[in-house]
C-alpha cells in the first residue's frame, strides 16, 4: 500500500514495536475488508441470474478474448 509508506516512515521514530503493530492491524484490516467484499457479493450473485449469459458465458468470454487477439494482430502494437 503506497499510501501507507509516509505513516510507517512517521512511524519510525517510535520504535519497531509501533512499525509492528501498524503492519498487524493493515493486514488484518485489509484480510477482513476483502474476505466481507467476496462474501457478500458472492451471497448476492448467487440471488441473480443472468439468463443466456449463464449458459453461453464461455463462448461469449472465448469470442471476446479471439477478437482482442485478432486485433492485436492485425494493429500490432509498436
């Protein structure tokens, strides 16, 4: 997390311990907010459905990714 780097820096001159429980509680902070995000939106997926895109998905992902390298072919990038 760059953003983080100035308050460790800040941190610093109160010691190791300081440093140390900083990182403890951005990880576990960050651990939890993306562990709350999948869960939830993972439980309201599960509520929608989404009709022939359920059914045709890989096809349709297959298609898309055939025609981005079809254009990268033919327009290379320089």
């Amino acid at each position: 997390m760059v953003e983080g780097i100035p308050a460790f820096f800040a941190a610093g001159k109160y010691g190791l311990g300081l440093i140390l429980v900083m990182a403890l509680v951005f990880a576990a902070s960050t651990i939890l907010t993306y562990v709350l995000l999948c869960v939830y939106s993972t439980a309201s997926l599960q509520r929608m459905r989404f009709g022939a895109i359920e059914r045709y998905g890989e096809v349709l992902s297959g298609v898309f990714i055939a025609i981005v390298g079809l254009v990268f072919w033919l327009f290379p990038v320089l």
